[in-house]
C-alpha cells in the first residue's frame, strides 16, 4: 500500500478515467460526472494509465453487462497494484445494485449510484486505503438539473439530454426501477437551457432522454407540461435542429404526441416502441399492460398520421414459461408491425425482479437461443424489406462523419433513423444533404447527393 501521503501527492495530479457501459441515460450521466468533477479541477484522460481515477459506469440490465463489470475490474485492480495512488470507483446501475459485494473484493475504493454523483468530490477526498466510501442512496428529486454535461461525442453534431430520471413501471423482468429509482421529471426551463446551450455549441440533432419520456409530466401551481408539449416547445426552439426522443412505453404513446411529431417539421419521424413479446399471456406476466392487438393498433395510428416513421423495438426471447406459441406470436407481431430495426435479447433473470421471485426461469438456454436467432432472421429480412422500400426514394440526411467503412465516403441518418452512406466530396459533420437511395443492404441505405 502507498503512503497517505503519496497518495494525496498523486490525487493532487487529479486526471480521471471513465469507462461507459449500458445505455445512453448513461452516457450523459458520465458526461455529468466530467462536470462535477472539472468543477473540482479533475481533468479527462482517455489513457487508464495516466489517470489516477479510474472509474466504470455500469449497467445491470442482463447479467452478461454485469460481468464484464467483473472482468475490467481484474484491469483496474493490476493499474492500481502497478502504480501507486490509483483509486477504482464503480459507479451506475451496478454500483446500487451490488455495493457490498463490490466492497468485499476489496478491489474498489468507490461505489456510487445513479443519484450519488454530486458527492464524488467528497468521496474522492476522503477515500483512503482501506476505507472504501459508499453512497448509494436513491433520491426522488436528484435531475442534474443545473449540471451542463460536459459533451464527450466526437463528432459535435448529436447531444443527448436528459429529461426525466427513474421509472415507475414494474415491468417484472427488469432491474431499472431498482437501480435508478423512482420517476422524476425535469423542471422544463433548466431543459430548455440545456438545449440552447446544445444549439450554441453548434449541434444539429438534439435526442430527449428517459426511460419512459412519454410519462415525462411537469405539474406546479403555474405549469402543466406533458411530453408532447415539451418537445414541441424544444422543437420550436430553432427549426434547424433536429429533435428525436427515447425510449417509449406502448401503454403511454397518445394521439397528442402523434400529431405533435406530424405537426413540427424538424420532430424526426422515429419511435423507438419496445414490444418485448406478441404474447397476451407473457406480456400480462411481464406486466406491461398493453396487449397484442393494442400494440398494434399504436403502430397503425402512428402509420395512418405519419407513413414515413421509422419504427423500431426491443424484445425479449425466452422469457418465464414461454412456449413455442408464445414466441410464434412474437414473430408474428414482427412480422405485422414491420419493425424498421430491433434491439433483440434473451431473458436473463435479474434477482429481486418481480420475475425472479416470483417465475421460474425455466426456458432451457438452447431454446432461448433458438428463439433469438428465429428473431434475429426474421428481422434481418424485415429490415431489408424496409429498406427496399426506401429506394428511389429521396430523403434529408444529416451528414455525421466519414462511412466507418470506406472513408471515402460519407454517412448519417434519415429522419426515420436510418443510416445512409453517400460520396459527399465538400460536405463535414453537420451538413443537411439530400440524398437519392439508389441501393441498399438490410443495414443500410446507399444514396447519392441529389
Ligand atoms: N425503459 C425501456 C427499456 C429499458 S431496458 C422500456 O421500457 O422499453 C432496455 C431493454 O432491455 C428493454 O426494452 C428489454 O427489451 C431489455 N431487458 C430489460 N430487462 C431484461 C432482462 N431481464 N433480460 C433481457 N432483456 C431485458
Ligand atoms: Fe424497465 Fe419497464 Fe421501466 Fe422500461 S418501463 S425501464 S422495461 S421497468
Ligand atoms: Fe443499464 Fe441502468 Fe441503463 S441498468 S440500461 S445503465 S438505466
């Protein structure tokens, strides 16, 4: 162990290191982390080597996010045996679901929960060798609010910002209102600072950030603000920037927001709708409260008001008890709404879910599999349908950076959230072009400036 002297002698260098998993509430939650911090004179290394904090912000959803938690911290623990005065946090969803048992390794100095991070200054003055510092204390009121993130993207064109924190849905497979609480939404002014802030900065797309953001509600004595208002009153803000939202909960998708999105022309016409499973049995087990016909009936409204919006999902394959009938209904239900994409998984039982106290995980692992790849065909196929349809057509394409593949050309996506590559000779990060698909994969689109 190094002397508490050298230890302070090294902290006084102050250089963190951050690394990011889950989802992008996330993301913007390190980025909150950079601001507190930098407030503190901590500057931002992307070399674990010269940091002399390093921390990983973690997610617990499935259990395979959890153990590469495990796995990096074998990592930090060799940085940290390498070179004295290292301090090792693990902060996020994982760090308040399982802060004793990260303790007991003895491999971490720091836990701190989605709602704890205004004190890691103070965490970080006073941890010491062998006296770990914990909060994980959830708030009913902790937004950030007045905390700007400092913007890690690298291309400066999309932001992302958070308007509500939490969740309130008990859907029984998941973890999320354990670790992140419950629902609170932001006071819509310090939002709108926010995204003026985004604009100055020169960002072109804006996406609003929640676990459920059509619950986002704003209630005072003087103000009643749902999410279609708020993201009408950010959309207004400057008809140039582009406004996309995620994620939405089926039972909470309103005709108000609908038209809001067909109304504003610079709402992107994208809705990400987690399905989760096209059986009324299971998706009663999984207390989503909305069924099979229900769902679709969102999609056929949202179609009828807005035929060019992309619509994409979530599933899950294999969840408690499900048959071969259950999950032909989930493909069935893929195959009527015609997801444009999907974010596909197996069930993985969180402990102290509803699930998991109550059901047992009880589809054998081969089943599951199979089950997921009959998905994932099935999508690969939908997607390529979709993206035929596309050709011919013409779209606006924000331009976000060179194609990952051939530098040569250009990439960026269609409001519908498609991502498209063109040669573009002329054009950077953050030009609006309009692009003619000439071909496609099930991927992507391939266009040419028009
Ligand atoms: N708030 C969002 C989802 C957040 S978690 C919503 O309600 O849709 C993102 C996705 O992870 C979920 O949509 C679900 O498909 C998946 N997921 C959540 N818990 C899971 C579990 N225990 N096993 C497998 N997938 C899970
Ligand atoms: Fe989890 Fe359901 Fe809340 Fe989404 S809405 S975060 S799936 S509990
Ligand atoms: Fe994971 Fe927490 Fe997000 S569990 S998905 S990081 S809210």
């Amino acid at each position: 162990m190094p002397k508490r002297s050298e230890q302070l002698r090294i902290l006084m260098k102050k250089k963190i290191y951050i690394e990011t998993y889950g989802c992008q509430m996330n993301v913007v939650d390190s980025e909150v982390i950079f601001s507190i911090l930098g407030k503190e004179g901590y500057e931002r290394t992307a070399n674990m080597s010269d940091a002399n904090v390093i921390l990983a912000n973690t997610c617990s959803v499935r259990d395979n996010a959890e153990q590469r938690i495990w796995g990096r911290l074998e990592v930090f623990n060799q940085e940290k045996e390498s070179r004295s005065g290292v301090v090792v946090g693990i902060v996020g969803c994982m760090a308040e679901r399982l802060k004793d048992k990260l303790i007991q390794t003895g491999k971490v100095d720091i836990v701190a929960g989605p709602d704890a991070y205004r004190s890691l200054p103070e965490m970080l003055r006073e941890v010491a060798p062998e006296r770990p510092k914990i909060n994980v204390l959830l708030s009913r009121e902790e937004n950030y609010s007045d905390i700007i993130p400092v913007r890690m993207d690298k291309n400066g064109v999309s932001a992302f910002v958070t308007i509500m924190r939490g969740c309130n849905n008990v859907c029984s497979y998941c973890v999320v209102p354990y670790t992140r609480g419950a629902e609170r939404s932001r006071d819509p002014k310090t939002i709108l600072t926010e995204v003026r802030d985004v604009i100055e900065k020169g960002y072109k797309e804006v996406t609003l950030l929640g676990q459920n953001v059509d619950s986002y509600h704003w209630k005072t004595d003087a103000e009643d603000i749902d999410f279609p208002d708020l993201l009408e009153m950010v959309a207004r803000l400057n008809p140039s920037l582009r406004v996309r939202f995620a994620t939405n909960h089926p039972k909470d998708i309103s005709d108000k927001l609908i038209e809001a999105m067909a109304r504003q022309k610079n709402i992107c016409h994208h809705i990400h709708l987690p399905v989760q499973s096209g059986s009324n049995r299971l998706l009663e087990k999984m207390r989503r409260r909305y069924t099979h016909e229900w769902y679709l009936e969102r999609v056929r409204k949202i179609r009828e008001v807005m035929p060019d919006c992309g619509i994409t999902t979530d599933v899950i394959a294999g969840f408690c008890s499900e048959t071969d009938e259950d999950h032909q209904l989930t493909l069935s239900i893929f195959r009527e709404a015609g997801f444009d994409y999907a974010y596909m998984f197996q069930y993985s039982e969180r402990p102290g879910t509803l699930a998991a106290r109550n059901y047992p995980d009880d589809v054998p692992a081969d089943v599951k599999t199979r089950r997921l790849n009959e998905i994932i065909a099935l999508q690969g196929q939908l997607s390529l349908e979709s993206n035929q349809r596309d050709v011919g057509k013409t779209f606006e394409v924000l331009v976000e950076g060179p194609s990952k593949r051939n530098q040569e050309e250009l990439c960026g996506r269609t409001g519908s959230d498609k991502m498209c590559v063109f040669p573009g000779k002329g054009h950077v990060a953050g030009d609006y072009v309009s692009v003619k698909v000439t071909s496609c994969t099930s991927a992507t689109l391939i266009g040419k400036i028009v």
